[in-house]
C-alpha cells in the first residue's frame, strides 16, 4: 500500500504557509543583516513571491527542483551576485532555515491518520508514502512525520525533490514499488488528488483509493472512494 501525504494524512495548520513563509524571509534577512547586506522586507518578500512563480512553473511541467537551487534563485532574485558574496557557512544556514522552518511552524495529522497506518500495518501490508514537496524536502518531512510518530509505519519514503520528478508522472510510482519489490497490479495508492493522485496510480496499473474533501469531485477512474481515513480499511478489504 502507499498514501500520499499533503491533505491525505496531514494539513496545514490555518495560515501556516505565510507564518512559515515568514520565518523564512526572516530569519534570511537576519544572517545578511548580521553581514551588512541590508535588504528591505518589500525586496526579500518579493525575492521569495518570485522564487515560487518559478516553483510553479517547474511544477507545471511535473518536474521538481533540489532546495539548494531554490535557495540560490531566491539570492539572485535578491541581488544577482548575493550568493558570490556570502561564505559557505552563511549559505548553509541560510538553507537551513528555509528547509526547517516548518518544524516552528508544523501541520497536524488529520483524523485517523495514526490509525489507519497501524491498521494497514497490522495486516501485514508494506506501505509506501509518494508525496510531491514543495520548499520543504522529504528530509526535512521525516523528521517531521517521525515527531507526529507516523514515520514507523512506513517502508520507504518517495519525496519529488529528491527523484526530480512529481506526481502524476509514473517514476514517482514507479521507484517507490521497486523499493516494496512490489508489481503495479498488487498495490494500492489512497490520495486525495484526482490527477496526481488517482490518475498517476492507475497510469501505471495500481489500483487507487480516492480520499475524497468536502466540495471536491469523486475521480471516475477509482477504485474506490472514501470520505475519511477510518473507511480506508474497509474499502481496501472490498477491492
């Protein structure tokens, strides 16, 4: 079996992308203060918009890009030489804080979460988690889901930034089956995403369980539909 993570087993907390955003641009404005590089927030607020234009536009081609590049454009966005300027200490703490940041700031598991895991777990499947990342990387997100005491349950982690590829594309299905010596046609995805989700697993011949949010539309390609994790268990026996 393998779950998505994002809006399947966990959720943002109400205004968390902007506080985390904020604790970014913060803590980057610091360490270039601390240096004499002084930025006004208008010029690091828009450094940081820009970055995820890009982000979205590499998404778009369901592709994904490594944090440190990220952290790079976000610079030249700032100041086309900044990077060049800082040490190699001052970068890597800078990349620290735009990847740990949302530990200061982190989602919630969404109910039953823990619970179905340990059911799936206790009936002996391997689980898998497929999750698209954003600015925050799959190294970054275990340490999270090991706080949330979810990271147990699973097997193998697939995160995009790491396989430079997102889903719906069939490699991030695709690895993470290698990874559980799985076949296709022996498997289960739950997602709440219709294309990502649902599209991308039955593309590569898995069966798939749409977790379906309130004023959402069910897939018409599923396997099965759910409107909360504690269904999961059910559905998965009646497939």
């Amino acid at each position: 079996m393998t779950f998505d993570l994002w809006d399947t087993l966990i959720q943002e907390r109400p205004g968390g992308s902007d506080k985390v955003a904020k604790l970014r641009i913060d803590g980057i404005a610091s360490i270039l203060s601390a240096r004499g590089t002084v930025h006004t927030d208008e010029e690091l607020e828009s450094a940081y918009t820009e970055t995820g234009e890009f982000l979205e536009m590499t998404w778009r081609k369901k592709r994904d890009m490594p944090v440190g590049d990220q952290v790079l454009f976000m610079l030249s966005s700032i100041d086309d030489k900044l990077a060049s300027k800082l040490t190699r200490k001052e970068l890597a703490e800078i990349e620290r804080i735009y990847v740990e940041s949302i530990l200061n700031n982190p989602p919630v598991l969404l109910p039953g979460a823990n619970d179905v895991l340990r059911s799936v777990k206790e009936k002996g499947y391997r689980i898998g988690l497929i999750s698209n990342t954003g600015r925050t990387p799959g190294s970054v997100l275990r340490i999270m889901m090991g706080r949330m005491a979810i990271l147990e349950y699973f097997d193998t982690t697939t995160f995009s930034n790491e396989t430079l590829v997102r889903k719906p594309s069939e490699g991030m299905f695709r690895v993470t089956l290698d990874k559980l010596k799985v076949i296709p046609k022996a498997a289960v995805h739950v997602g709440d995403d219709a294309d990502s989700d649902i599209a991308g697993a039955k593309r590569i011949g898995m069966h798939a369980i749409h977790l379906v949010a309130v004023g959402k539309s069910p897939s018409k390609v599923a396997d099965g539909h759910v409107k909360s994790l504690d269904q999961v268990m059910d559905r998965i026996e009646r497939l």
